[in-house]
C-alpha cells in the first residue's frame, strides 16, 4: 500500500507559477504606437512596414490588398511621408486628426 505517496505535492505550486504569468501576459498595459507612412500611391505602418489603408483606419487591422490580411494591431499616433512630393500640407488633409511627425510635435 504505497499508492498514496505518488500525490505530488510540487504541482500545486506550478499551476500557482502558471496562474502569476498568464496575468501578467493579459495585462492591456502595453500598447504598440506607429507612424502612419504616406506614400506616392500606397502608404504602409510605421510599426510592420506592411501595407495600410489611410483614411479612417486609427490602428494597423488590416494589410489591404487581393487578399486582405491581419495588420499588425499598432494604433497610429501621427503621420509622415516617405517620399518627398508629399508635403505636411498633404499629409494634415489626409489625416486631419493626426499631427505630423517632426512638424506638428516636438519628437
Ligand atoms: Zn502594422
């Protein structure tokens, strides 16, 4: 009769190990920011460097394209271009909501 000296008494306090991490992985604490890129013809993320739609898009949610595919998430906090035929000028109409980096902030 030694069946009863199995029960393991280190498990509890692994799932107690388990229980610490996964809230901290679910604390909504940390929050990706990214630089709306405006282009010629197609702007991308500041964060992925993947395709973004412009206008009514505040986070990355989606890579458009034929297949539309899952942006990276990243909320975007200002503008800027990567190419210099579009101005400050063009980047405030297009987003009129978002400041443009290095020219409306100090950053
Ligand atoms: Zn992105």
């Amino acid at each position: 009769m030694t069946t009863h000296i199995q029960r393991p008494a280190t498990v509890t306090a692994r799932i107690d190990d388990t229980d610490t991490d996964a809230t901290t992985v679910q604390s909504p604490a940390v929050e990706v920011s990214a630089t709306l890129l405006i282009g010629d013809f197609e702007s991308e993320c500041g964060n992925c460097h993947m395709p973004t739609l412009i206008r009514g898009v505040h986070r990355h949610t989606e890579i458009p394209g034929l297949k539309p595919k899952p942006g990276c998430g990243a909320r975007f906090v200002n503008t800027a271009s990567n190419s210099w035929r579009v101005t400050p000028d063009h980047l405030r109409a297009e987003r009129p909501d978002l400041p443009v980096r290095g020219q409306d902030t100090d950053s």
